[in-house]
C-alpha cells in the first residue's frame, strides 16, 4: 500500500458527528503514552501531522483521519492516565464504547500496546471487551527499537500470555523509528479494504 493523501478530515464526541460516507473504518486505541501519535505519523508517512506529546492525554475526541480517499484510521482517547479526571476516563470510555458496539463500518481495531512492559490491567480489559464484542484485533506491540534484543523473546511471550491472545488475532512488533511492522499495518489494511471491496 502506498499512502498518496491523509487529511484529518472529521473531528467527533458523538454518533451524530461521525462521517456518513460509510468508508471502512480502522479504530486505533491503547494506553495515552503508547505512541498512538507516533503511529498514526508512521502508516501515514507524515512528520508530526498527529500531534506528539510530552503530555499523554491530549487526545480527548474521536479523530477520523481519511487515506487515499478510501478509508478511516480513527484515533480515541487514550485509557489509564491518571492525570485526567475519573468523570472524565469515563466519559472517553462510553464514547468508545458506543463507537465499538454501533459502528457497523468498523473494520479491525489496532490495540496498541507498549512492547518494553507486561501488558496491564487497562489493556487486558480492553483486549477482553473487543472480543466479547467479536471485533477483529490486530495488536500492536509498540516501541520495539527501544527493547535489548536479549529481551525481545520473553517480552513476547509475556504479552501473549498476559492477554491470552486468541489464535485468529495478529500481533505486530512495530517501531516507528525503524518502520518496522509498517508493511505489515498496510497488508492487514489492504486485506480488509479487499474484502470490504467484494463484499460490496
């Protein structure tokens, strides 16, 4: 896949502002320091176009960004930041929930997850909320270049073991400084947009 245009194109807290073109759509969620930015920045080949932050958090919205006029990478609010308010965790967790359980478009869903630590509480919940909901999940392991290769295995294992990460769902080690796993995003991509294609 190559990405020829990207264009934060809505920007939504509820269902009445989501896009009603019913383009296939890519949910992107994890914990707020997880380098959601940073991703978003790699798939699209684009230098702080989803803005880093040295404050997690900052996301606070439902962000539909369009890709070659063809589909939506949407970014959410990420979970377990102690900084913001418990009414307002909740507040992001019914919004994503809602998204989750009514948007018939959604294709996959991209869990986020920091490679270099055991997945915690808030990543389990999430994994085990996706697939209660039956949503196909792709997780992503992130910040792989920041990880000793002696660790790499163990770390591996641990996040398998720790989510119970069920036999038809991918796990994708990325790093967006190396690129590394990018290519892999776009086949995961590009098979849904196939699929999504003939089934039209």
């Amino acid at each position: 896949m190559k990405v020829e245009s990207s264009n934060l194109e809505t920007i939504a807290v509820r269902q009445s502002q989501y896009p009603k073109d019913g383009r296939a759509e890519f949910l992107l969620c994890g914990r707020s320091n997880v380098g959601k930015s940073s991703f978003i920045n790699s798939i699209l080949g684009r230098k702080n176009y989803a803005h880093t932050s040295a404050k997690p958090g900052k996301t606070q919205t439902l962000n539909f960004y369009l890709v070659n006029d063809k589909f939506y990478l949407v970014d959410v609010p990420g979970y377990g930041y102690a900084s913001v308010s418990k009414e307002q965790q909740k507040k992001f967790g019914l919004m994503i929930e809602d998204y989750i359980k009514t948007r018939s478009n959604l294709k996959c869903v991209f869990l986020l997850v920091d490679f270099r630590h055991k997945p915690d509480t808030n990543d389990v919940l999430m994994y085990n909320f996706l697939k209660y909901y039956e949503i196909p999940t792709v997780i992503i392991a992130t910040k792989y270049d920041k990880v000793k290769a002696k660790d790499r295995d163990k770390l591996e294992h641990s996040l398998y073991d720790t989510l119970h990460v069920l036999d038809n769902d991918q796990v994708i080690l990325f790093s967006s400084i190396t690129k590394k796993g990018r290519e892999e995003v776009y086949n995961v991509l590009e098979t849904y947009l196939e699929n999504n294609k003939d089934n039209k």
